[in-house]
C-alpha cells in the first residue's frame, strides 16, 4: 500500500535520479592529490578524459592506448578505475547499459525498468529456487551496489573500499611529501604525474588534419606506462607494510563489482522473462490434460519427470504436514498423531480392541478372521509381523502386537512428512 503522506508534493516533479552520491566518493579521493607533483591521481583522470574525448584518435588507438596504461600496474590505475565505476553507475541511471536490440529490445529503456526488474528477481528467485536472490548473486546489491553505496558501507567491522583507498592515498602523499620532494617515493610520484600530462598535452594538441603522430602517441603512453613500474616500486620500499597487495585487492573488489553488475544488468530483461515463463510452466501442471502434453513435448529430462510425476508429488501434500515452527520431526510427529486420534489403542488388555485395530493394519491379511477366535486373530496377526509366539501368554501377544501396530502408525506418518517435505521442497 502506498504511503499517502507527502506524496501529493511529489507527483508534479520527478525524481531526479544521479549517480551524484557516488560521484562526491570518488571526488573525495580525488581530492587527495593536491596536484602539485606528490600525487598521480588527477593526472590519471585527466588522462583518461583527454583520450576519450579526442576526436582525431580512431576507436581502435583510443583502445590501445587504454590498455596499455592499464595493463602497467593495473592497481596503480586509480584515476582510470574510479572514472570507469562513475561511468558504469551513469550508464545504469541512464539505462544505457541496456543494450538496444531490434528483436528484445528495440527501444531505449529506462531506470524505472531495471528498478522494476530487480524487484521481481528478489521475488520470482526465492519462488523458483527457495533461497533468496543475493544466494545466486542477484540481490540487489549484485545489480545496484555501486549507486548503493556498496563501496562506502559495509555490514561488518571491516573498513569500506573507498575508506581503505583514500587513506592509502594519504599515507602515499603524506610520505612523499617528506624531504621536500626529493624522497624516493616524491621522485616516482611526479614522474607520473609528469608523463601523463605531457600525454595530456599531446593529445589535445593533435589535429584533425594530422597524419604522422603514431609514433609520438606510442612514445607518450610508453613513458607513461613505464613510470608506473617504478611507483610501484617505490611505494613497496616507502611505506611500512607494502600497501600494493591492499590496492590489488581494492581493484578486484572495485572492478569485479562493476562485472557482476554489468552481467546481470545487461540481460535482466530476458532473465526475468526466463523466470517468469518458468513459473507459468510449472503453474499449468495443475491441468490434467496440458500436463500430459507438456510431458511428451518437452525436451529437457527434469521438465519431462516434473510434469510425469506432478500428480503422485501432488497427492503427497497434505497440510496436517505442514508446520510454521521449529519443531523437530518428533515433536511435530506427536502432533499430527493427536490430531489423527492416535494411538487409538492404548490398553493391551482390551484383546478385542488390539484384534479389530489389528484388522485396520494394512499389512495384516485379515481374509477369514471373523472366523477366528481373539485370541487366533492376534496369534494370526504376530505371526504375519514376524513377532515370535512360542511359549507366550495371550497378554504378552497382545502387548508385543499393540507396540508394533502403534510405531508402525507413528513410522507412517514419518512417512508421510517426508514425502509432504519432499514434494514440497524446490530441487
């Protein structure tokens, strides 16, 4: 039900929707570097921008160069990693991820059809498969963390990615700043910083009518590239403890983030249609007639046994089986035994009582027993369930025969909740 409070102040404007959160975190690291030849990270950025605005580079020199700056030091990258991740949450925004397809997906898509989307994944998965959604890694931080501020946050004691990379890039500029700029780690800083704006200003000086600036653009990203080798280095032999195997890690976090995203966002349509179909198959099981049909049409084996076993699966359901507590077995085993009026015979002294419950026992074959005795009806019905009768008074008989014929009611409901439990259980 919808909450009418302050609702009428929203319908005549819209949300508004941003990645600007995320964009403020990312500017916050940025800030870091003062830009003054200590840092690397503005430069990285700048970088970044410079080459994919340009107008002159083809798709392919554009992709080539970014490669090659990010195959050097990949976790050094900083400015490309949080530039990409800022790109990737405007394009969720913007539904842009959504590739256009002329058969599923002919036109633009919008925010509010992924939003509509993960919503019914978070209710269609538990349906199918009895787990929640973020058990098959598609809750809704595997589709929307990074504009959820999953990079701010965590659910535990541990610090959040962007907490852990800022305070790495201040123990870096707080270290190089030490000596004034001459330190070892101040030196491989603006190095850096100095190849990638020698790129930068290379790039913005190419012109549309250029024809030879291959080899200079090779040459800048080179110098570029091979100055993150030396950083890395340096920052290994600078700072206590190596924070370059905590920047690794910070990069996986951060980039196998933005894949899990993008793979569940960019086929979410088709997925849920998957879903969805998958609940209507099942759901026209119910009909008799369809059910043989679809039986003999479908291909796949665990359809063909769904449908071939629906009506034996279905008469197992029961719900005097079913329970909403916690209950174990034995105890819900009780239950079910006194709502059933069980045990039905509890004196074995009552002979005639223990001869006609005997009667009701499915495994007894009681043909001719009205012509029998008590007393041979239950001598009859031991012999029947292997219980020994030589030398044994009518009482001990009696006794021997109601204990077996009372576990074996309590032994068949155990049956029938296993079988309830079981035709009730997604698998």
């Amino acid at each position: 039900m919808t909450v009418n409070k302050g609702f009428l102040s929203l319908v005549n404007n819209t949300p508004n929707f941003s990645n600007q959160a995320l964009e403020n975190a990312v500017n916050d690291i940025k800030a870091v570097d003062q830009d003054d030849g200590y840092q690397f990270i503005k430069s990285q950025f700048d970088v970044d921008t410079a080459i994919r605005t340009n107008i002159v580079l083809t798709t392919s020199q554009k992709n080539d160069a970014l490669e090659t700056l990010n195959a050097a030091q990949p976790h050094l990258q900083i400015g490309r990693i949080l530039t990409d991740v800022v790109r990737h949450t405007a394009s969720i925004v913007d539904a842009t991820i959504i590739p256009l397809t002329d058969a599923d997906n002919p036109t633009p898509s919008t925010f509010l059809e992924i939003l509509q989307n993960v919503q019914s994944i978070q209710g269609l998965i538990p349906e199918l498969y009895g787990v929640p959604a973020s058990d098959k890694g598609r809750g809704v931080n595997d589709h929307l963390g990074t504009l959820n501020n999953i990079f701010l946050t965590t659910e535990d004691s541990t610090e959040p990615v962007f907490t852990r990379l800022k305070k790495i890039m201040e123990r870096i500029d707080l270290t190089g700043r030490t000596g004034g700029g001459s330190s070892a780690l101040a030196i491989g800083t603006a190095a850096v910083r100095f190849s990638n704006s020698q790129l930068v200003t290379f790039l913005n000086s190419v012109a549309a009518d250029s024809t030879d600036f291959q080899t200079t653009l090779d040459n800048r990203v080179t110098q570029a590239a091979g100055n993150y080798s030396s950083l890395n280095t340096r920052i290994s032999d600078a700072l206590q403890g190596d924070p370059i195997e905590e920047l690794v890690a910070i990069k996986d976090e951060i980039t196998n983030q933005v894949s899990l995203e993008n793979r569940n966002l960019v086929g979410i349509f088709s997925y849920v249609e998957t879903l969805a179909n998958n609940i209507s198959f099942a759901g026209l099981a119910e009909d008799e007639e369809l059910r043989k049909l679809l039986a003999r049409v479908a291909q796949n084996k665990n359809w063909q046994t769904y449908f071939e076993e629906y009506k034996t699966n279905q008469s197992y359901l029961n719900p005097i089986y079913t329970t909403d507590t916690d209950s174990d077995k034995s105890t819900i085993i009780d239950q079910v035994l006194s709502d059933s009026g069980l045990p039905d015979v509890t004196d074995a002294t009552d002979f005639e009582a223990v001869a006609n419950k005997a009667k009701r026992d499915t495994r007894i074959d009681t043909a001719n027993y009205d012509r029998y005795t008590i007393e041979r009806q239950i001598t009859e019905s031991c012999l029947q369930l292997g219980i020994t009768t030589a030398n044994r008074t009518l009482q001990n008989l009696s006794g021997s025969l109601l204990n077996n014929m009372n576990q074996h009611d309590r032994d068949e409901i155990a049956r029938q909740l296993d079988l309830n439990e079981s035709a009730n259980t997604l698998t």
